[in-house]
C-alpha cells in the first residue's frame, strides 16, 4: 500500500492517545505521518477505555469503549487502525468469553461487534488492528486463572480478525518490547505499560512497514 496522502483513523486507548511520551509529536501515529506524508493521522485514542462494554455505563469517559466511540470517527477514512485490549485485561472486569460469544460485555462479543461495524462503515478501506505489546504484569490477577493471562486477549484478537479476514499486526508477538524485565521497562516503557518516545518509534516503524506491505 502506497501510504502518502492517506488518512487513517487511530481508534485507541492511552498509548495511542499519547500517555508515556514527552508530547502528541512522539506519537507512533505523528511519527508515522511525518515519515510517509499522510495526509491526515486522526487520533480517536482515550484512556482507559475497552474493546468490550461494562456492564453500566455513567458520562466517565473511561466508559466509553471502543463500541461506543467507532461511530464517531470520521468516515472519510482510507485505513482504519485499532489498538486496544489491554485495559480489558488489565482491568480485570470484562470477561474474555469465548469466539460464539456475541454479548459486547464480553471480549470476544466485543470483538466481533467492532469488526462488524467498520467492515459495514469502511467497506472496501483497509481495516487493521494491533494486538496488545507486553507490560509489566500479563497474568490473571484472580489466583491461577489462565483463562485471562494477557496472551488470551491477544489469540482473541487474533482469531477474530482472522474470521472476518482483517490484518492483524502483533504488536505481542514483534514489537521488541518485553514489559516483565527492568531492563526493557527503563528502555522502553519506564512505567511498565506505557512506551515512551523511543518506544512510539519502534512501534511507528513496524506499522509503516506493515501497512506498506498490505
């Protein structure tokens, strides 16, 4: 995909929005347009927000998931990129489900709800999302409960996307960012979630190649 002069949409929570970096140029979504000349690079990041609905929604915009807010991204978009699942499992209140779940309030339900919606709004425009990069703390938070390790939230991504054929670029898988040793943390994502600037440049840079290559 030739890049220069598209406008793509940036549907996130707080790593797209920009916490973790110095200003919103050091974005990966800033870095990506001044790299390749987008025309537009719209960031629809918040922080805190889900891919899945909880169960009550109040005006905290923390509540607002990526379900509720899609509708408003413009729709004159011609690559859409998704990054989020993290909060759902960091949160520790959204059930994973499983991949027959339709109930929004679930992760999968979630999922297919999100796909569904831009494949119907974005029809014939690319659609892309990003599975989850490592952090600091990846296993269920309620005592030996694999079933919400972090890694679940991304083979959920994975597999959905893969039923409604949308790219997926794994961020969990590619990104060179590994939150669980101090090391990487003090490079990369001093707080253990959140990439910094050095961070928003690798991730730039794997997203330009992989959109390129669409």
């Amino acid at each position: 995909m030739e890049l220069q002069g598209k406008k793509i949409n940036f549907l996130g929570d707080s790593i797209t929005e920009g916490v973790g970096t110095s200003d919103s140029s050091k974005t990966y979504h800033a870095l990506l347009k001044e790299s390749v000349g987008l025309a537009a690079a719209r960031n629809y990041g918040k922080s805190g927000t889900k891919i899945a609905r909880l169960p009550v929604i109040t005006d905290d915009p923390f509540d607002k998931d990526f379900n509720l807010r899609a509708p408003d991204m413009d729709k004159d978009a011609d690559v859409v990129v998704v990054f989020g699942g993290t909060n759902d499992y960091g949160h520790g209140t959204i059930p994973l489900g499983d991949f027959d779940n339709r109930d929004i309030h679930t992760f999968y339900g979630g999922m297919h709800n999100l796909c569904q919606y831009l494949i119907k709004e974005y029809t014939g425009k690319t659609i892309v999302f990003m599975t989850p990069i490592h952090r600091m703390e990846e296993k269920a938070f309620a005592g030996n409960d694999k079933s919400r390790d972090l890694v679940c939230f991304v083979r959920a991504i994975r597999e959905v996307c893969e039923h409604y054929s949308i790219p997926v670029l794994d961020m969990y898988k590619e990104s060179g960012m590994y939150g669980n040793m101090q090391i990487w943390c003090d490079k990369y994502m001093p707080d253990g979630l959140h990439p910094n600037n050095l961070g928003h440049e690798i991730m730039a840079h794997k997203l330009q190649k992989f959109l390129e290559n669409l």
